[in-house]
C-alpha cells in the first residue's frame, strides 16, 4: 500500500522516530512499524491524526496525489 511508503517519508523528512509518532497515536512502535511495514491497516482515526501533525491531505497519504498540500485554513 502507498499510505505506509508515505507516512515513513513524512516521519523520516521531519527526522521524526517511530517511537514519536507511535505516541501520537497512542500505539507502541511496534505497532507503528507495523503500519510502516505494511503489516497492519491505517485507521481512519489515524489517518486523520497523521494529516493534522503532518498538516498534509489524506489524498497524499493514500496516493491520490503525489502533490503534497496542505490543509486547508479553517
């Protein structure tokens, strides 16, 4: 899946450990590796906790785009 192959370029691009994200999403890194290796599925509470810290669109993170924007102001 393309989400595991962007969401370890986001963490790697912001010299960010897998342990820090993991705890942003309340997972242990393993858990997070998991999603990083493709052994587990993104979910949906995931996705959007990884676009507001990466302030990215969900479409980069799934792959359908290959721009990367950024959020919407509100």
């Amino acid at each position: 899946m393309i989400y595991s192959e962007r969401i370890r370029i986001l963490r790697e691009d912001r010299d960010k450990k897998q342990s820090e994200i993991a705890n942003i999403l309340n997972k242990s890194q393993q858990g997070y590796a998991h999603l990083e290796n493709d052994n587990a599925r993104l979910s949906v509470d995931d996705l959007i906790t990884l676009c507001k810290y990466y302030n990215v669109t969900a479409d980069y993170i799934l792959g359908l785009t290959d721009e990367i924007k950024e959020l919407p102001k509100k």
